[in-house]
C-alpha cells in the first residue's frame, strides 16, 4: 500500500479490473449478520435469494451440491451494512456486535 | 541559441497564410483523428478552416463541435484516451471555461495538442491580444510554446505532437501566438509536402489506451495515499520536455532546416542589457536593438519560446554576463510582487552570485499596440534604474496614467 | 535615446491602407501582399483589429521586405499610403505619418495638387484616381478597392501590375475577376501622378 511514484502505474490507471478484490473492506464490520436456516427460503427451495442480490459487496454465497441449497458468508467483504437482514422477508438474519 | 531560419531542402510550396491558418494547415498534416472546439475569436479561423478541410474530404479527421470548451476538452481526453491523435484550439474565455478539464487532460497524461490564440481576459470584454489566459493556465500541467511568426506556428504545432506523444513525457502542449498580431496576419509560410509531415509526426503509439478487450480504469479516485505520488510523476514527466524538445527539434532541423531553440538569442553575447520577452513584442524587440546597435548601445533580445517547462537553468547562464534585463510581458498578476515572466526570470537568476537587475514592464494589455517606442522607453528606464541601482520590481508601460 | 530618431524598418516598405468596413480593405491589402511574396518577397499583411463593422473607419496594415520581418507593430511612419474611400478624406488625415518621400494614393476626383494644399505636403508623391465611377460603369457596384488597388501599384512599383492581377484572377475567377481586372486596368491609364 506505499509504492514510490516509479512503481505505480501512469496517471492513477487501473490496469487490473475487478482489483477491488485484493482489498478486504471486511475490517470495516462493527456487526455481522447471522444466518438462521429455519425459515430460509433458499435453504428450504432455493427460491428467493433476496439477501444475494442486495448485498452491495457480493458477500452472500449461495450455492447448491447434491440437491441440498448452500448458504454462506465471505467475511473478507461483509462491511456489515444489515442490507441482506433489512431485505429478508422471512427475518431470518439478524445483526449482532462483532 | 540563436534561431536558425534557414529555408532549405525540402520544396514544399510556399504560400500567404495567417497563423491561424498556417496552424490549421499543420493540424491537417498531422493526421489527426479527432478534432472537438468551440469557436472563439481570433482563434476561430484555425477550426473553420479545419472543418473546410473535413467538408471537402481532405482529412478523414472526426470533427466534434460541441456547446462549450469544457465540453470541448473533454471530449479530446476522450477520444485520446481510446488512442487518437487529438487536436483543439481556443482562447480567452474559452480557456477559461476549459480551465477545470485541463489539469484533467494532463493529470490524465493525455498528449493533446491546444492551439491558443492568446487573449485577454474579460471584463471589460475584450477580443484583443495578452498573455492573460494562457499564463494563468501556467501551473495546469500543459507544454506551453509561444510563437514569434506564422512560418514558426506551423512548424511549432507539427512538433508538438512529437513532444506531447513522447512515451517519457505523455503531457498535453499549447502552441500559442499572439491574438490577431499574428492569428489574423499573413505572412510567408513555407510549407512542407504532405508526405515528409506524414513521415515525421508518424502515428501515435498510445500508452494503457482504453480498449474494450483489454479493460483499465482510467481517471479513479485517488486520496491521500497515492495522489501525491501521481503529481510526482507528472512533474519528472515535465522535467523530461527539455530533452525531448531538443531531440525533435534535431530532428526536425534535419527535415526542414529550420529551428528556434527553447529560447533564441539576439546579438546578446557583450550585451549590458538583454531584453527579454517572447512572441510578438520579441520581434519588435529585435527590430529595436537593430536600431539601437547602430547608435552604439550594447542590447540584445533573449525570446523565450518554451514557457513551460521554464528553461532556468541555461538561461540564467544566457543572463549572467548582462548588467540588467529588461523583461516585457503582456500580463498582470493583481497582487503578485511581479509579473509571471519577471517571476520566472528572478527565480532563475536567484542563485547566481553576481545577479543581473531585473526590471519588469507591463505592455500591451488588451491588444493595446506595443510599438517600438515603448520598447526603447522600456530600455531607457532600466539604464536610468542600472545607474541609480536600484529599479521598482515591475510597472506598466504605453498605458495613460 | 529617443525613438523618433531611429529607423526601425530598414529595408522594409510599409503601407497603410484606409477605407470603410466592407470595401475591401482587408482583402486588398492581403492581395497585394500575397503578390509582393509570390515575387519572392517576405510579407506581413494584417487588418487594424478594430470593431470591422459595414461603414465603420478602418485600417490595414503590409510590410514587403527582401527579407524575414520582425517588427510586429501597427506601421506609424507608411512608405505608401492607400485611401479607397473619398468620403473618408473628411474624417482622418491619411496624410499623417507618411515618409517625407512617401506615396499617397487617393480615390478621388480632386487633383494631386488640390490634394497637396489640401494637406500641405510639399515633397513625396500624390497619386490620385477616380475609381468610384471607374467601379461603378464596369463592375455597377461601389467596389472602389480594386481600381485603387491599381493605381497604387502602377504609382509606386511595389509590385508588377500583372502580379497583382494574376492574384485577382485566381481569388476570383471567372466573369468578376475579369471585370476587376478591366477596372485595375482603366485605373491604371487614368492615373494622375504628381
């Protein structure tokens, strides 16, 4: 993160897209949203998926293996902005301090 | 050095042009691929014959008018960062208007080329020639080269490409003349054929272009952390131009025979007072010494051409021998101890041990005419100022007060 | 040191052009010129940038020299001076600054020598034309600038007559070129010289 002048590109050029990857705004969390599968609709059906398409950080993992629907976090981006909590109409995810 | 304007090999034709034409008619040898202005007066001929050139399907050029300069500027930041060779003009208000996107084009390190046809600033409104505009775009990050003729405005805008494109220096350049003194008056220009301008601006090898299948962000937001380091860049980028001014030029006097030099010097070497100035008033400035050699006053013209990068160190060489320098300069800088180029000529002049005086004078705002007359009064009073040794730091000259 | 005393155009003549806005001031000027640099001569031709509005006084400005110019003023002291307008003799003195042993070229139905007492010049040359009514029974038209245009060279020799109407000729080609040439030529044959 301190490169000399020499070493960066020109003119603040970004050459790599999506670069914003190597910087882990995970760190930015004062509360992280907790899952609960009870009322899940993806969990239950793989429906809804609200949660992943408000996440402004892409951090909800959902996937599916062996017919059974997967549901995860990726910590290194969750900035803990409660998106996927205020968006879920079953309220199962719920904001707790870090 | 001494400006050699030798019209040698090879023939191309040689025609009356005004400068502002003589810069259009580069501009089309140039093989430029996109051209955006706005017109403004007295730049307005270099755009109007351009779009002539474009209507009668002598350039494949895109031209894009636009509704203002700001747009104008940013539509060449634009297309140059897709890689075109990118040309504008303006002056005046319209400068002004483009101010903001200029520290864009080269903080951006866009290598477009901006004919300026120097004019003051409004109010008063005013259509004639000063310095005003340009010297206050001094610290934007552009090249600045000031033009004495047509035949050297054409020449000028043909290497700017070669210098703003530089891979070591990927800056943007204004090729400046003085308003109407020289955008509106004809004079013999030589041209080169269109196939030795061709070979000699080539064509440009743009540097991380925005390519669709290569995807860059150009132009993010850049803070605390690394923004100073991007200004580093751009100010070594800078210190590069003397360099590459001097190989192009080379490079060009080869071509043509001709060259001008960072600065040109005039019958300076056992001068007591070298006049310095650049543009128009050099010229008349030179026509003066002519006249005042004759009566035995050892004087002699430093005419600067590149303003920016300023040239310190070898003209305070250039200075060192003279007892005064006598600096004319068509701006004011409300409020500054002196004006820009009397700053620039004081600071460079600063550390030698033995300093030249420096006197500064004002002339010539508002297209009001510089004849020589006023250059002698101007002579005269820094002999009067070297012999009582003391001089004030500027004052205004052929001005009723 | 003053400057009245020095010479700062040596080896360059200089004309200064008057006329209104509109009759061509700007283009005769820059047709002479353009004629002087096709006979090898280096150039400066510019208009006074004044307000260049129909009717309004304006000025022009050339310089021919052998070789490059470097002066960039307005011209103060003319070698030649062109009037084209008669009614603009009223208004300024054309006369004012004119060499000692200048040229001064009128259109005007006065003789050079009603011109001389008119502004007391005793020495140079004064060269007078009626080109109003020259222009107007070939052309039909108050384009007075090119019969004026042509008395003021065959009078000073700046540059060859058929320089200058070659430039006429190639800026405007076809039946107007040839009824200003007519006109330069009438002008030209009718030209008082004193």
């Amino acid at each position: 993160m301190s490169k000399k002048s020499s070493e960066i590109p020109m003119a603040g050029n970004i050459l790599e897209p999506g670069n914003a990857r190597e910087y882990k705004t995970g760190g930015w969390r004062a509360e992280r949203p907790k899952h609960n599968p009870e009322d899940c609709l993806w969990i239950k059906n793989g429906t809804c998926a609200l949660c992943c398409i408000f996440c402004p950080d892409n951090a909800i993992k959902l996937s599916e293996k062996d017919g059974k629907f997967l549901y995860a976090y990726d910590y290194d981006y969750c900035k803990g902005c409660g998106i996927c909590a205020n968006e879920c109409p079953k309220s199962c995810i719920t904001m707790e301090a870090e | 050095m001494a400006a050699t304007v030798k019209m040698t090999k090879p023939k191309g034709s040689i025609e009356g042009l005004t400068g502002d034409a003589a810069i259009a008619y580069a501009l089309k040898q140039c093989d430029i691929d996109v051209l955006s202005a706005y017109p403004i007066t007295p730049q307005t001929i270099i755009v109007e014959d351009y779009q002539r050139f474009f209507a009668e399907g002598q350039v494949k050029t895109k031209v894009i008018p636009v509704e203002s300069e700001h747009s104008a500027m940013s539509a060449c930041i634009g297309a140059s960062a897709a890689g075109a060779r990118v040309a504008t003009a303006s002056a005046s208000a319209g400068l002004a208007l483009m101010w903001e996107v200029l520290y864009c084009a080269s903080g951006m390190r866009q290598p477009i080329v901006l004919a300026v046809a120097n004019r003051a600033l409004s109010a008063p409104i005013n259509i004639h020639n000063d310095w005003s505009d340009s010297y206050g775009a001094r610290d934007s990050g552009f090249i600045q080269m000031y033009c004495q003729s047509c035949q050297e405005a054409y020449d000028t805008t043909i290497m700017s490409f070669r210098i703003a494109e530089n891979h070591n220096v990927l800056l943007p350049a204004m090729v400046c003349i003085d308003g109407f003194i020289l955008s509106h008056n004809v004079e013999r220009v030589e041209l080169l054929p269109d196939e030795v301008v061709r070979d000699f601006v080539g064509v440009r090898v743009p540097v991380q272009p925005l390519d669709t299948d290569k995807p860059i962000t150009m132009g993010p937001l850049c803070l605390t952390d690394y923004y100073f380091e991007f200004k580093e860049q751009e100010d070594k980028a800078m210190r590069e131009v003397f360099k590459v001014y001097k190989d192009v030029e080379a490079e060009f006097q080869k071509v043509t025979g001709r060259s001008y030099g960072m600065y040109e010097t005039y019958k300076t070497k056992d001068a007591d007072i070298i006049m310095l100035t650049h543009s128009s008033p050099a010229g008349t400035a030179k026509a003066v010494v002519d006249a005042l050699r004759e009566q035995g006053e050892k004087v002699g013209v430093l005419r600067m051409k590149l303003f920016r990068p300023f040239p310190a160190a070898e003209l305070a060489k250039e200075l060192s021998s003279a007892k005064a320098v006598a600096v004319f300069e068509k701006c004011l800088s409300f409020g500054a101890p002196t004006n820009p180029l009397a700053l620039e000529v004081r600071t460079a002049l600063y550390d030698l041990p033995k300093k030249p005086m420096v006197t500064d004078f004002v002339v010539g705002l508002g297209g009001r005419d510089v004849p020589p007359a006023t250059i002698v009064e101007g002579y005269n009073k820094t002999k009067q100022y070297l012999e009582k040794g003391k001089a004030p730091l500027y004052e205004t000259l052929g001005v009723r007060k | 040191m003053t400057a009245m005393a020095l010479d700062f155009s040596k080896g360059i003549i200089e004309v200064t052009w008057h006329g209104r806005g509109g009759q061509g001031v700007v283009t005769s000027n820059q047709m002479l010129g353009k004629a002087a640099l096709s006979e090898g001569n280096y150039i400066q031709a510019f208009p006074e940038f004044g307000p260049e509005r129909t009717g309004a006084p304006v000025r022009a400005f050339l310089r021919i020299s052998k070789k490059p110019i470097q002066l960039y003023s307005q011209v103060y002291q003319p070698d030649i001076v062109v009037c084209i307008d008669p009614t603009l003799l009223s208004v300024v003195n054309p006369s004012e600054g004119l060499k000692k042993d200048g040229t001064l070229v009128l259109n005007t139905t006065l003789t050079p020598a009603q011109i001389r007492s008119k502004y007391g010049l005793k020495s140079g040359k004064v060269v007078t034309v009626d080109a109003s009514t020259i222009a107007m029974q070939i052309l039909g038209r108050p384009f007075y600038n090119m019969p004026t245009l042509a008395a003021a060279v065959k009078a000073t020799g700046a540059v060859k007559m058929e320089t200058v109407v070659a430039e006429v000729l190639s800026r405007y080609p076809g039946k107007v070129g040839e009824l200003n040439k007519k006109a330069m030529e009438r002008a030209a044959s009718e030209v008082n010289i004193e």
